[in-house]
C-alpha cells in the first residue's frame, strides 16, 4: 500500500547522507510527494476499483511494489 511505500523510502532516503547522493534523494522526495498527491490517490482507488471488478486483486500494491523494486525489499 502507499502508506508502506512511503515509510521504505522515508528509511531509505535517512540513509542517503553523501554529497552525491542528495539528488537521488531529492528525486525520492519528489515521489513520496506524488505517492500523497491527491491526484495519485484518485488514480489509485480508480486502479484499485478495476482491479476488483477483473478479480486481481491479489497482487501487491503499485507503491509498495515501485518502492521495493527500487530499494530491492526482500519478497514476502
């Protein structure tokens, strides 16, 4: 969910503290930003509503899903 997303970039972008590292860290910020958008959200539960009417729901959620394929979360 977006919730768990949020908090794994949030602890991802504590760690990113070297000069080099600030853009990286901009740009996260800048997708936590669009992860809280309303509009995000809108398209979200649009996403959520369709899924369930094709019955897919069983897949992990697209934030959580982005957030660990871009920090390499370990698979439940």
């Amino acid at each position: 969910d977006t919730d768990r997303a949020l908090v794994l970039l949030e602890e991802y972008c504590k760690k990113l503290r070297k000069p080099e590292e600030q853009q990286l860290k901009k740009a996260i910020r800048k997708v936590m930003g669009i992860f809280k958008s309303s509009l995000f959200q809108a398209l979200l539960g649009s996403f959520k509503k369709k899924a369930t009417r094709h019955g897919t729901t069983s897949h992990p959620s697209l934030p959580a899903a982005l957030a660990c394929d871009v920090l390499g979360c370990p698979k439940d």
